[in-house]
C-alpha cells in the first residue's frame, strides 16, 4: 500500500512562506493525482491544491496566487510552496495521493501542522 509521508510545516509570521513537502513509497504505479488538504480547528476539511500526473494543477480560490504545487514522478513527490500567508491559512496539512484508476484520494499522510501568526 501507499505511504506518504509529509514535511515543511512550521510557526511563521503573515506574508512569510514556507515549503511542504511530500514523498510517496510503496505501490507507486497506484498513484494518479497528488495534492493537499488543510484542516483548522472548528472548519471543515478543504481541498488546497492537486496535480495530475501530467502537471495540470488546480487551487482553492483562497490560495490562488500565493501558493504553488509541484511534483517529481521519478520520485513520487508533491511540493506546495506558499508565499505571503495569512492567519487564515493556519490548519494540518495533509498530502494525498489518489488511486490511478478510480481517482479517489484513499492515501494520506500524518499531516504537518502550519501556524500563522499576524
């Protein structure tokens, strides 16, 4: 099966950035899109970002313009560079990985905490 595991996350002030990061190992030829959820306290569980297998990307409107996803098949990595944060971007960011043929997003990993403060 799947593991993802995930990196990058941290306490920065508003405007800062930071680089998530996010490596996959075991059944890889499993593995179609890659991306990022984020959870706060008290709020629902939203979508951040994906990227297909081909690189087309698509973002929550939120983050439009500030953050950036990325990923290296040969490695089975996704990366989300975030630049000028908000308060409203603190929450556990979770990278996922779905299923080639059915294109759910069954793999997750532990998440990483990312906290902005203003």
């Amino acid at each position: 099966q799947v593991q993802l595991v995930e990196s990058g996350g941290g306490l920065v002030q508003a405007g800062g950035s930071l680089r998530l990061s996010c490596t996959a190992s075991g059944a890889l030829l499993l593995i179609g899109a890659m991306g990022w959820y984020r959870q706060a306290p008290g709020k629902q569980r939203e979508l951040v970002a994906t990227i297909s297998r081909s690189k087309i990307t698509d973002y929550e409107d939120s983050v439009k313009g500030r953050f950036t996803i990325s990923r290296d098949n040969a490695k089975v990595a996704v990366y989300l560079q975030m630049n000028t944060l908000k308060p409203e971007d603190t929450g556990v960011y979770y990278c996922i990985a779905a299923d080639y043929y059915s294109g759910r997003h069954d793999y997750w990993g532990q998440g990483t905490q990312v906290t902005v403060s203003s």
